[in-house]
C-alpha cells in the first residue's frame, strides 16, 4: 500500500511538472506570415491612432504615439523581419509589449488569439530565414497547422526603442 501511495505521488508530481512546462502565446500575423509574442510581455492590444514621426530613427520605428499620457515608439516588425512594411497611414492594430520598463507598439495585420503552448514544442529558428531576421526570433512551433515564428521582444526593443527613447531623453518631450 506505502508503496503504491508513493508512485502515485510520484506520478502527479511529473503531472504537475509537465503542466508547469507550458506557456501562452498570443499568435498575430504580418502580411502572410503567423508570429507570437509570449503572453507575459504583451501589455495590452489597441487599435494605434495618431503616430507622430521622430526624425533619425531607425526605418522600423513608424514614430511614437500618446497611450494614455506615455509617450512610446511604435515598431513595424515586418521591416525588422524583411517583410516589407504595414500598408496603412491611418489606425492600425498593435500589441503593446514591455520588457524592462520599456515598450513599445508593434504594428501588426491581424491578431488570432491566444493558444498554450509546450515548451518542448518549440524548435530552433529556420535555416532558411534571412539573418537580418533572425536574431529576432526565439523558436518556432506548430500550433493549428500553421508554423508560428515565435519573437524574441528582448531584441525588437533593444534595436527598436533605444534610438527613440535617447532622441525623446534629449528632447524631454
């Protein structure tokens, strides 16, 4: 009977632990293409409004916008992934991320939701992809029968917000 109590213990404790081992991810997409962002960096998703141009920025920093009294960047991923860039001038959707007290908006096409993934599932960046690419990725993962590059939000702010928020220091906007 000890012994068998013990092995059950044992087993829902291995039950637990591979539970544990899970992660959200929220995936979008960038033109054809599906992406995630791990659901602990996403702040919030908002429909971008009014992006004003910061000169001397990077081509992937569109500008920065008012989200309710702070002032942060807005990034065009698509440019930092060779993809080209976001078609519309006007209101454009984006998910707000923040690493480190720093964020930033990034323009995306279309969201899809949030899926849990294993994180035995995720699988080393494509060869194929271009090396501007991909140090901005982390892994990708089969979910829904669409491969999912899944962004590293660490590298997309450090060469995205770093240029805006030195220019915004200089200028104490």
């Amino acid at each position: 009977k000890d012994i068998l109590h013990e092995r059950a213990l044992t087993l829902s404790q291995s039950i637990e632990k591979k539970e544990a081992e899970k992660f959200k991810l929220l995936i979008f997409s960038l033109g054809q293409e599906w992406y995630g962002l791990k659901l602990d960096c996403v702040k919030e998703v908002l429909a971008v409004g009014r992006v004003t141009a910061l000169p001397g920025t990077p081509s992937c920093i569109r500008g920065l916008m008012n989200l309710r009294g702070v002032i942060i960047s807005v990034t065009e991923p698509k440019r930092l992934l060779g993809l080209g860039e976001i078609q519309t001038l006007g209101p454009g959707l984006g998910i707000v991320v923040e690493v480190e007290d720093i964020s930033t908006a990034l323009l995306i096409d279309n969201i899809f939701g949030v899926v849990e993934v294993p994180v035995e599932a995720v699988e080393p960046p494509l060869l194929t992809l271009e090396r501007t690419g991909e140090e901005y990725l982390l892994g990708e993962v089969e979910t829904e029968s669409k491969l999912v590059g899944i962004l590293n939000p660490q590298a997309i702010l450090g060469r995205s917000a770093s240029k805006a928020i030195e220019l915004l220091n200089h200028k104490n906007l």
